[in-house]
C-alpha cells in the first residue's frame, strides 16, 4: 500500500468517524431530529404556552445627542426614561499624515429606535481635519 493509499484511509477513517458522531444527535423539548436518505434533518416545533409580544418601539422624534467638537457634551439618553428615538454621531476612520501633518477623521451617524434597538448606520462623512499644524521638535 503506498503513501496515497494510507492517505485516503484515513480520510474515509474520519469521515465515518464523523458520520457516527451524527448518528448520536438527539432532540430536546420541541426538537426532532430524523436520519433521511441524504443525512439528518432537525426541525423545531413552537411549544405551547403562547408566544411573547415585543413592545413596538417604533415612531418619535429622534434626539441628536450633541456633538461640538473641543467641547465636553454632557447630553444623554436612556430607554427607560426618554422613551425616543436617538442619534449618535460615531468617530471612525482616524489617519495622522506623517507629510502634511494634519489628523483627520469620519463619522458615522448611528440611529436607534425608542427601545434602544440599532435602526441603522449612515455612510462616512468627508474627511474631518482635526489638527491642521504640527509642532517640529529639534
């Protein structure tokens, strides 16, 4: 039996080692699982005892925490209490340039729903300078 031979024992070796191990998958409370001619189908069943509504969190104005750049923003929001919408502007995309020595970044403006629940993400804004001279040290 040659290198390759072995090779492909061993393969077939794991692979029934594999298949066994699917023969010994067992179902809890609502799962079924069933050996079919191409495997193994699991299928999950809804149990009794009624279904949880989500509270709708939909609608509102949203609230624009602030952003003021070299000012500390001391606004907040929390769902239990504001009960809004709200906006978050989020740094991303920092880059020093070594050659003109300017710090720039983007933002993306987050939105959340008045439970809290990320609604969605707004492209990258243009370049922001952030520093604009560098000091030289000699």
């Amino acid at each position: 039996m040659g290198i390759g031979d072995t090779q492909a024992h061993k393969r077939i070796d794991l692979v029934e080692a594999r298949l066994r191990r699917l023969e010994n998958i067992t179902g809890g409370p609502g799962v079924t699982v069933q050996p079919t001619p191409g495997g193994i189908a699991i299928s999950v069943k809804q149990l009794p005892g009624g279904t949880a509504r989500k509270e709708s969190n939909s609608g509102g104005t949203p609230q624009d925490l602030a952003h003021v750049q070299a000012t500390r923003d001391t606004d907040d929001w929390a769902k239990a209490t504001d009960r809004c919408p709200v906006t978050v502007e989020v740094v991303t995309d920092i880059e020093y340039n070594k050659t003109d020595h300017k710090l720039t970044f983007r933002t993306r403006l987050f939105t959340y729903d008045k439970g809290g629940n990320l609604v969605s993400i707004g492209q990258e804004s243009d370049p922001l300078t952030l520093i604009t001279t560098a000091v030289a040290h000699t």
